[in-house]
C-alpha cells in the first residue's frame, strides 16, 4: 500500500479477482443509480435512428406491462445468477445465514422484514436480488420478492432489468398480492425503514426506524403471512457520509428532497478505483444477513390497533434478540455494539 498526501493507494500487484471484485462492486453501484438515466438516455438516442420503431414497439409493451410490478413481477433466474453477481457477492463478501429454528413452510408466504437499510441496502440485493448467496439452496420452493421504490418500474428498460431481479413494488396492493397467493411459496422481502433508514447510517452504528413503522404488521396479519426477523450485521460498514444532523441545514434539503422523490439523497464516503481513503465504491467489509424465528400470526380481515401493536411488539423483541445473539459472532465489536431504535 502506498500513502501520498494521506490517501492510501492500493498496491499494483493487486491479484485480477480483487480488480474484478471492486468492478463487479462499482457495476453494481452504477445499476442502483445510474442505470435508470443510461437506458434513457439511449432510448431518447434510438428514436432519432433508424432503429425508433424498436422504441416504438417497446412503448405498447410498457403500456401493456406496467402494472407488472404490483402484481407479483416476474424473475429471471438468468439475470439473478449473472456472473458478475458472484464477485460482487465475493467483494465484501455477503453471506446469507438461516438459523436452525428458521423454518419455513414452501406451502406458506412470508414476510422477511430485513433490517438495517444501510445507504443502498447491500445485503438486501446480494441475499434477495440474486441467487448467489445462496437463497434458493437455504429456501428451497420460494420465489424471493425484494421490494422497491414503485418509481423504478416506471423507467423504461430499467424496469425490465428491476423485474428480473425478481423486484416488485413496495406498495400495499403489491405486498397483498403476493401474500395472498394461495399455493404458497412467496416470500416478501422488505427493508422497514425504508430510505429514511439511511440517513442514520454510520461505521458501527446501528440505528433502525421502527418504532413508527405497523404498516407491515397490519399488511402481514391481513394474509396471516408470518413475520421473519432479517438483520443485517455489516451493512451499516460499507459507507461513511457527510455529517448530517437532525435540525442542520443538510438534513432538511435532504428530507424535502426524499419527501418529493422518496430517493434519500446520502452524500456517501467510500473508497476509489486505485486509492481506499474517498470515493463512490464500497468499502471492503463483511456482510452477514441472518435470518431469524418466523413469528406465526392470525389472519385478520380488519385488524385492530391493539392486535396490530401486540404483533409489533412481538416483533421488535425477536428483533433485539435475533441481533443480541448473533452479534458475538458478526459484529465487529460485539459488547459496544448496540441497536438503537428509533
């Protein structure tokens, strides 16, 4: 490693799999944000080719195919198996554990409530957006529904790439769909926090929103689909951003821009190409997703505020055990290490 001016530059021997890794990490960074505006870009480009009437013919299938996204997706095990998955898997690396008293039903769908959310939910993509760490080997007969913004299945082609990642929208009459299918087999992949989550996220802290958050409780008790507690130790270690407080400046155009888009605009710190000090790539570190006790629930049409906040407090105590328990074995510093939820 070589240091110039207190920036740490990666040595020049580095071996091809790590460089392959780092692209494979910087791919996927670029897909989460760039691609939406790169397939525009190019579908604004083709219509002034002679190649617009694909952009044309493209335009009845996204009018034809719109509400895909909140009537269970489609998947293609192909996308969710690429190979650059699998160096991406490998650059932190990202591993998917299932408990031994996580037991599922193939004949039942589930809700996996998966925290922290972390800047770009990293865990979350590499254990429920593909199948290289292992999700259809630890669930064998589910079918994995990472949730997401309903504004990425309105981009035209990036869409496409969304859905056959198995994704589908994070909206009410998506999450029933999908619980309600009666042959069973579905699990529900949500990140509870949701995009506020990232705002508190630091190197060894682990804040979590959830204190507010019954939606999913009521979304669950409504299809009698059991709750799974989904912790990911490690997520929160990958980035660092710029100091943010609750009343500052920054915080307050941040809010008002997720607000407007639902996008939390982090101003994240990671690492370059050549040098580990600054940049937009992740920072090397692992990420262990564990995956808990399904706490069973009634089915309820309608259910009360009451039953709702019991199933919520059943909820948060799995939780608190669930990340008690396993810290001594993923966390960096297990006896400093607390959650704090907000």
């Amino acid at each position: 490693m070589y240091k110039i001016f207190g920036i740490e530059f990666a040595p020049i021997n580095i071996p091809l799999e790590r460089r392959l890794q780092t692209i494979a990490a910087a791919f996927w960074l670029f897909s989460c944000v760039g691609f939406n505006f790169l397939f525009c870009g190019i579908g604004l480009f083709m219509l002034t080719t002679k190649y617009y009437w694909i952009i044309i013919l493209y335009g009845f299938w996204y009018y034809y195919d719109l509400d895909c996204g909140e009537n269970g997706g489609r998947s293609s095990k192909w996308c969710r198996n690429w190979t650059i998955w699998s160096y991406f898997r490998d650059y932190f690396p990202i591993k998917l554990v299932k408990l031994d008293e996580c037991v599922v039903d193939p004949k039942r769908n589930y809700m996996f409530c998966y925290h922290p959310h972390g800047v770009l939910a990293t865990g979350f993509f590499g254990s429920f957006a593909t199948d290289v760490c292992g999700f259809p080997e630890l669930f064998p007969g589910f079918k994995s529904h990472p949730l997401t913004l309903d504004s990425h299945f309105k981009t035209p082609f990036f869409r496409d790439y969304v859905l056959a990642l198995g994704a589908c929208t994070s909206s009410k009459k998506s999450i029933n769909c999908i619980l309600s299918k009666p042959e069973g087999g579905n699990i529900v992949a949500l990140a509870v926090g949701g995009a506020e989550e990232s705002f508190y996220c630091r190197p060894g802290e682990y804040k979590i929103i959830l204190k507010k958050r019954k939606g999913f409780i009521r979304l669950a008790l409504r299809n009698g689909a059991p709750l799974v507690p989904v912790f990911s130790f490690g997520e929160t270690d990958i980035y660092s951003q710029v100091s943010n407080p609750d009343g500052s400046l920054l915080r307050w155009l941040q809010n008002q821009f997720k607000n407007l888009t639902g996008i939390a605009p982090i101003i994240p710190i990671g690492r370059g190409f050549f040098q580990y000090n600054v940049g937009l790539v992740p920072k090397r570190h692992p990420i262990t997703v564990v995956v808990g006790k399904p706490i069973d629930v009634v089915r309820v049409d309608e259910p009360t505020t009451e039953l709702v906040d019991e199933y919520h407090a059943k909820f948060t105590k799995a939780l608190i055990e669930l990340f008690e328990t396993e810290k001594y074995k993923y966390a960096d510093n297990p006896e400093k290490t607390k959650l704090i939820i907000i």
